[in-house]
C-alpha cells in the first residue's frame, strides 16, 4: 500500500527504523506509533519506500 502524502511517508519511515530498533520506540508521536504497533515490517516498508514526488504535504481530509 503506497503512501498518499509525503507526511504519511515520513511516518512511516519513522515506524520502520522503531520497528527494526534503530531508533527508539518512545520517540514515536501519532501516527508513527499507531503504524508500529499495527503494521509489519513489510507493509511499513512498502509505505516508507513511496516516492514523495508529485504527493501533497498532508492529505486532504474529505
């Protein structure tokens, strides 16, 4: 599942490196820390590695 917006992206790449201990799980703030807990590696991954060209900052909410 690709990332919709560059922030997602981020979050993403956040919950990643907290996932595979590269950085440390109580440096996670909203988003990043709901991804971790409930995401595996793989999908995160997938998320984290989307290209941030042509994506919006945040994505709009409808």
């Amino acid at each position: 599942m690709p990332a919709k917006s560059q922030a997602q992206q981020k979050a993403a790449g956040a919950a990643l490196a907290a996932k595979r201990g590269d950085m440390s799980k109580s440096e996670l703030k909203g988003a990043s820390r709901s991804m971790e807990k409930s995401m595996s590696e793989k999908e995160l991954h997938k998320m984290a590695s989307t290209s941030r060209k042509n994506k919006p900052e945040h994505n709009a909410k409808k």
